[in-house]
C-alpha cells in the first residue's frame, strides 16, 4: 500500500486524504490546530501537529515523511498586496518556509512531491488571452509571486519529482464567490472569463495523478516533474454566471460596473484532459 503525506489537511486536504483513503492509499496527515488531531484519527489518517513558519519547524516533520513515497504540499501563501508594493516586497515568508522545508524532504524516503499551485502566477491581463502551462509566468500578487519561487525550488531539486498542480478558483458545496458578491454594486471586470474549478474535480485530477503509472519500457507517460493548469472546462463572463448562481441561489443580485472592464484571460485545461485522459466531474459548475 502506497502511503502519502499530506501536508495541510485544510478546506482540500482533508476531503482529499479521505477520498485517498477509499483509493487504498495510507495517509499521514498534518494539521496546525490542536483540536483537529482527533478529527484527523477518527478518519483514520495519521495525524500530525505540524507548523511552518520562515525561521523553523514546529513537530515531528521527520516522522511525518518516513515510509512515504509521495508528499503533497497543500498550504497556501495567504499573503495579500501587489508584487512591486515596497510594503509587501520583502515578505518572504512562504518561500523560507518552502526552503526549510526542502532538507526534510531531501533526507526522506520521497520520491515524488505534488505542489498545489495557483493560476494567480499568471497575473491578470487586460486583453483576452488562452492561457496554457507555456504561458509566461507573470504573477501581480504577492502570494503569486512566491508561488512561482516556490514551483520553481522544488522543480529544480533533482532530489526528488516534483509536479505542480495549478488549480483556478476553488469552489464547492460550502464555498463560492456568489455569497460573498451577491448584492454589491461597481463590481469590475463584468466581461472577464470565470476560471473555477469544483473541490470534487480537485481531488479527482489529484488522484488521477498519483494512479498514472510512472515511465517504464511499456509506458510513455510521466505525470511527475510536470506542471498542470487545473480549471473547469466553462468559461462564461463573470457578470453571466455569477448574476445566474445568485438566481439560482435566491440571493440578491450582483451588480456590475462596465467602465475599465478588462477582457481577461482564459485559462485552459487542455492538458489535464489530453494527457492524463481526466474527464471533469463538475464541467459547468
């Protein structure tokens, strides 16, 4: 039995662990709340009170990888503020925590990391663009910004497979932008393209990867040290879907402003489709 080490057991990682669990898989879990270690060992992962921060590790980080193959990190940057704002730009925080992170996983018995990303590394533009993996990285965020640093340590390790999973806005049963838009007015870019993806779809494509055998002389395929965008496969204007979701949800209408509205851009999940033949659970959201 594969075991994996799931580093943030949040709003994904939890549903995730389970779902892997059903696949057969053992898990180790990690958590930075005291009180969510029961709930971790109730579902039968093996929990573990772990923090990162820029400075050091907090727990049992060595225990947490031993005897796993596999190391998803599924900890998000939670930093606001632009890339070139002088108040943000020395904010590091999340790419030393990647960094002192990285010696563990060298002295482990991992193989093969799997890095949630964001779409964000991106940025935004003002002229309608397809965005593919080739796109070039230009992210106008400061939690964008550490994210491309981030990929990029880990990919550049030759210690261990790194694969990044680049996932659009996250939504699912108890999470979605609607119930924090309905009835604000002068909300921008009405035309720009929705780029979400479903937590079911998100665990679906996770799976998927870990199950894509590895390169050997009867396969050509190699789902490590890849990356991959991973958005819904439906793309209408903000102003179209999310005044439809307030609809359909009885909630008040969101109102939009027109005046420097940007055409946006479209991210693709092509690849995700083609090469790792994945069909979306939750294609039109």
């Amino acid at each position: 039995m594969t075991q994996i080490s799931i580093l943030g057991c949040g709003w994904l990682g939890l549903p995730l662990a389970k779902a892997l669990l059903e696949n057969d898989f053992s898990v180790k879990g990690s958590t930075t709340s005291v009180e969510k270690i029961s709930v971790l060992e109730n579902l039968g992962i093996q929990p573990y009170l772990i923090a990162l921060s820029e400075n050091e590790t907090v727990g049992n980080l060595n225990d947490f990888l031993e005897n796993s193959t596999i190391l998803i990190i599924d900890i998000p940057p939670k930093l606001r503020g632009s890339a070139t704002d002088p108040s943000t730009a020395l904010r590091k925080t999340f790419v030393e925590k990647i960094k002192n992170l990285i010696p563990s996983i060298e002295n482990s018995s991992i193989e093969n990391v799997l890095f949630i990303s964001s779409t964000s590394v991106y940025g935004d533009t003002s002229t309608a663009l397809s965005v593919t993996e080739e796109t070039e990285l230009n992210p106008d965020t400061e939690s964008g910004k550490q994210l491309v640093q981030s990929e990029q340590l880990l990919q550049s390790n030759s210690n261990f497979k790194t694969t990044i999973l680049r996932f659009g806005g996250l939504i699912g049963e108890d999470r979605h932008p609607i119930k924090f838009l309905a009835g604000r007015k002068n909300i921008e870019n009405p035309n720009a393209p929705i780029n979400l993806i479903h937590q079911e779809d998100c665990i679906g494509i996770v799976i998927k990867i870990l199950r894509t055998p590895e390169v050997s002389g009867q396969n050509d395929k190699s789902e490590w040290n890849d990356t991959f965008n991973a958005v819904a496969p439906f793309h209408p204007s903000r102003k179209e879907y999310y005044t439809q979701k307030a609809i359909d949800l009885n909630l008040d209408l969101p109102e939009f402003n027109a005046e420097n509205s940007i055409s946006g851009k479209t991210i693709l999940s092509t690849k995700i489709e083609n090469v790792l033949e994945y069909t979306f659970a939750k294609p039109h959201l």
